[in-house]
C-alpha cells in the first residue's frame, strides 16, 4: 500500500500540473482575451466544482440575509470571474505590468504617500483580497515607491513556488510566518513600504466587526504603523466596468491610536468598499468562524470613531 505522505505528494504534483497548464494555456492569449476567458473558466467550471458557489452563499446568508435572491445569484457568478482575471492578470508578468502603467493613482491619501515616499518614511499599506489589489503595487512600483507584500503560502508547496516565483518579478513578496515578518520590517526600517491584505480569518485575532460581526482581525498593521512611525493606509484596486483597467485609491492615513481602533477604521474602509462593489471581495474566504453579531460592550472597545477629533 502506498505511503500517504506519497499520495499526497502525487496529488500535490498533479493539481500543480493541471493549474499551470490551464494558466500556459490562458497565457498564449492576447492579454485583452485571457482575462476574460478565465474571469469565465473559473465562474463557470471552477467555482461549481470546488463548491465555491457555497461557500459564497453562506456568507452572505450570514452578514447580509436580506440581499434578494437575483443578487445572490449574480455575485455567486460574478465573484469566482473577479478571482480568476485577477489571478491571470498577475500572472501575466510584462503584460500585466505594461498595463498597469495606463493607470492612474488617486484618492486622498496619495500625495502623503507619495510624500512619505521622498521623505523615506515607512508606509504600511493595508487593503483585502477585492478587486485586484496587486494592481496598486505594481502603480507604486511604477511610481517609484518601494512597496513589498505579505502573502499566505499555497497549500500546495509546487504551485506556491511557482505562484511566489512569478509575484517576485512584480516586486518583492513574503510569506506570512516569523521569517517573512522578520523581512518584512527590514525592508520596512528602510523606508520602504509593506502592503499587507488583512481581510482573512485569524485564529488569535481582535473580534473586529466586519458587517455587524465580530470577525477575528489581526492587529498587526496599526501595531506596525504605531512602532515604526509608519502612516497607515486603506488603499484599493477597484475594477473598472470594462473588466480590465482600476480605478486605484489610497485613503487618508489612519490618525494614531490603539491597535482595535485603527484596525476597526481599516475594516470600516473595506466594508464599505465591498458594500459598493460587492462581487470585487472574494466571499469564498471562512471570515466569520464561530463570530457572533457584535455586543454593545465590544462596540465600547473598538468603536472605530473613539478618539475620533471629527466628534468632539
């Protein structure tokens, strides 16, 4: 009888053999056809198979039950298709980088990023897995700005090679984990900047609401900010109606204050992003394990106006 660290290993080499061919062969394709073309490979085949569709209905069963039914369906549909352009667009290498020099930064807080920039001020860029947020790295790139990025490693340890091969040539990524952090706060010590997308469950996280639940947040980002004197910034890559260009946004800096604070004003950003574009947030992510709607006595710990000057 096999090994089933063997089986397992073989199954690892043959999901990654399957995953790069579907990739090569969406990359023999203009760039202005692939990403469509696998926006609806992975909305209508993927996504069915690997009971996405599911998982997505169950989220927004829990955080948003009143949504009408047509509209479940639509996000359902269009949710997977954002995820899959947006894996080919960064695999895309060149083509993707060309394009995202058409782009245009904006939003209220680029002039003190770009200030940040020149000064060699760290910048700690926070944002979630919505729209394509590597699209905004590559415009800070391209901008000048030396913005790295934390990443949670494939399952997958052949695929994840590849994936971390191919995000290196947009600029420098680390895994999440002690030595990625360790990198991290080097490049970060610097001046430079660390964009980090903290919209995912965490088993040792805040209870942070996110659509009204207490859902597990790391509070890493502000801790960063607040240690290293870093601004600390919502910023976005928002998908045109077209499908393939961004409207890209960087926020005004988080103003100082404790941790549960400034991460509640991140995750009140990011809601609202996703309230106005709900099929650009990957609603396949497990957010809310075991969360519970939010309880005035943790609203009195992380209301994210307290301290606000705009209240007093």
């Amino acid at each position: 009888m096999a090994d089933p660290a063997d089986r397992s290993m073989m199954f690892d080499r043959i999901q990654n053999w399957g995953a790069r061919g579907l990739m090569g062969a969406a990359l023999a394709l203009p760039y202005a056809w692939r990403v469509p073309v696998m926006g609806w490979l992975m909305s209508a085949v993927v996504a069915p198979l690997a009971g996405l569709r599911t998982r997505i209905r169950e989220n927004l069963a829990l955080v948003v039950p009143d949504l009408p039914d047509k509209d479940v369906q639509r996000l359902t549909r269009n949710v997977p298709n954002n995820m899959g352009r947006t894996l080919i667009e960064v695999y895309s290498g060149s083509d993707f980088y060309r394009h995202c020099a058409t782009l245009t930064l904006g939003g209220d807080g680029w002039s003190d990023v770009k200030q940040a920039a020149q000064d060699k001020r760290p910048v700690v860029i926070v944002t979630g897995h919505f729209g394509n947020y590597d699209a905004l790295r590559v415009a800070l790139i391209q901008a000048g700005c030396e913005v790295g990025a934390i990443y949670r490693p494939f399952n997958n340890p052949f695929f994840d090679a590849h994936y971390r091969s191919t995000i290196n040539k947009i600029g420098p990524i680390w895994p999440r984990g002690p030595n990625g952090l360790t990198q991290m706060v080097k490049h970060l010590k610097g001046g430079g900047m660390a964009a980090i997308a903290a919209d995912q469950f965490v088993s040792d996280g805040a209870p942070v609401s996110f659509f009204g639940r207490a859902a597990a947040t790391s509070l890493a980002s502000a801790k960063l900010a607040l240690k290293f004197d870093a601004l600390l910034v919502a910023g976005y890559g928002i998908r045109c109606d077209d499908g393939l260009r961004f409207d890209l946004v960087l926020e005004k800096p988080v103003d100082p204050a404790t941790p549960e604070e400034m991460t509640a004003r991140l995750n009140a950003s990011l809601e609202a992003q996703i309230r106005a574009h709900m099929d650009q947030w990957m609603w396949t992510h497990r957010r809310w394990k075991g969360a519970a709607p939010i309880t005035p006595d943790i609203v009195d710990r992380i209301d994210p106006t307290a301290g606000d000057p705009a209240r007093t």
